[in-house]
C-alpha cells in the first residue's frame, strides 16, 4: 500500500491520459497472462494424454510379459 500512496504523489489523478496508458498496459498485461495460463492448461492436458497413453502401453506391455512368464513355467 506503500508503493501506491508513493505512486499516486507522482500522478495527479486530473491526467486522465497518463491514466489512460496505465489502464491499456494493465489490460494488454492481463490478456498476456491469461493467454499464458491457456498454454500452460494445454501443456498439461497433452502431458496428461502422453502419460496416460504411456500407462496403456505399459499395462500391454506387462500383460504380454506375464503371458510369457506364464508359457515359460506351463512348458518345464
């Protein structure tokens, strides 16, 4: 709150053009946040496909090791 009552000695609230700059550079700032949270959500939900596709193929990949283990000890 500090840093604010320092700022507002600076800016007189009458320039509404410098506040105007402030308002566009803080509403371009939040739409370049949000669009960093939608990559970062995509990013995890196509890290989640990936690992979920990995865990299919590791659960066949067991299954046809245990078959194997099992047609080893069934043959001797």
């Amino acid at each position: 709150m500090k840093y604010f009552k320092k700022f507002m000695k600076f800016v007189k609230l009458s320039n509404l053009k410098f506040l105007s700059h402030i308002s566009n550079y803080i509403t371009l700032y939040c739409i370049v946040l949000r669009c960093i949270v939608w990559q970062a959500e995509k990013k995890v939900k196509e890290l989640q496909n990936e690992l979920d596709d990995l865990s299919q193929r590791l659960d066949e990949a067991g299954g046809a090791t245990q078959a194997q283990v099992s047609r080893a000890h069934t043959s001797t």
